[in-house]
C-alpha cells in the first residue's frame, strides 16, 4: 500500500534516480534541494581557505527571514564569487528554484523541509553496520539491526 495522495514537497540530495522516481508517480509534487547537501558541494569546489566565508554566505541565503531576501541573497553571492569560483556559482544557481521551494510553505516548517539529513541520520547507524557486515543480512537481522540501531548501547555491568 503507497501514499494515496501526492506529496507537496519532496526533499532530497541529488540522486537523479529519486527525482526521477518523484517524477514518476507524483508527477504533481514539488522538489526541495536538501541544503546540507548542496552547502557541501557547492564548498568543494573552492579552497579551504574560501570556504569559511562561503559557507556564512550560504547560510544568509536559506536563513532568509522571507523567499525575496534569499532570492537578492543569492544574487549577491554570484556577484561575490562569479569572477573567481564560477564552478560553485553554477552549483549553486543551477538549482535556485528547487533550492528555495521550502519558502512556499508555512514558516515553522522551514527548518525541517530545508535538508534531508534528519531522515538520512535515522539510517546512518544501519548504513555504518551494514558496510562493517560481511555477508548478506537475513530479513530478521536486518530487523533487528534497524530496531536497536535507535537504542543507546548498554554499558556493561548495568544490569
């Protein structure tokens, strides 16, 4: 059984085969670039001795009290970096609509819709345990692995 109505928004890094899947069987639901993600690759592509000053510039873009802040925050950053880091300029402007599409929506909500890492770090312990495992996982302990992924370890002795 699957989602019965469409999703408005659907946030992600950028894996093409998941927009594509979007795209496919809700062709009606909007795309949010995860800025996390983006912040990263756009960063990668200058020094590290850039990359302090970029990244607070990054964050005045989708901290933005409103979409028309982000929109002349985001001009003033290709303003800024155009001449010398075209590549991180293109990273960044390349994405503009599906980067600011959170802004559409109500204002408390803002900080959940902008990244996908909070369901990212939900798997990041399987994902870690899972490259560590040699050999495939039977369905009981992959189960068991997602479900005592969420639980803090016992000390020894606690019993």
């Amino acid at each position: 059984m699957g989602l019965e109505i469409a999703p408005d928004l659907a946030v992600g890094d950028g894996a093409l085969g998941f927009w594509r899947a979007i795209e496919e069987a809700f062709p009606s639901t909007r795309h949010q670039r995860c800025w996390v993600h983006k912040t990263a690759n756009v960063l990668n592509k200058v020094a590290l001795s850039v990359q302090v000053n970029m990244k607070a510039d990054l964050r005045e873009i989708y901290g933005a009290p409103t979409r028309a802040a982000a929109e002349v925050a985001i001009d003033v950053f290709a303003e800024k970096y155009g001449a010398k880091y075209d590549k991180a300029v293109v990273c960044l402007t390349k994405d503009r609509e599906t980067l600011l599409a959170f802004f559409d929506f109500p204002a408390e909500h803002w900080d959940h819709l902008r990244t996908s890492n909070p369901i990212e770090s939900v798997f990041a312990t399987v994902r870690h345990r899972t490259v560590r495992t040699k050999g495939a996982l039977s369905a009981k302990t992959a189960k068991l692995m997602v479900f005592n992924s969420s639980m803090p370890p016992r000390k020894h002795g606690a019993d």
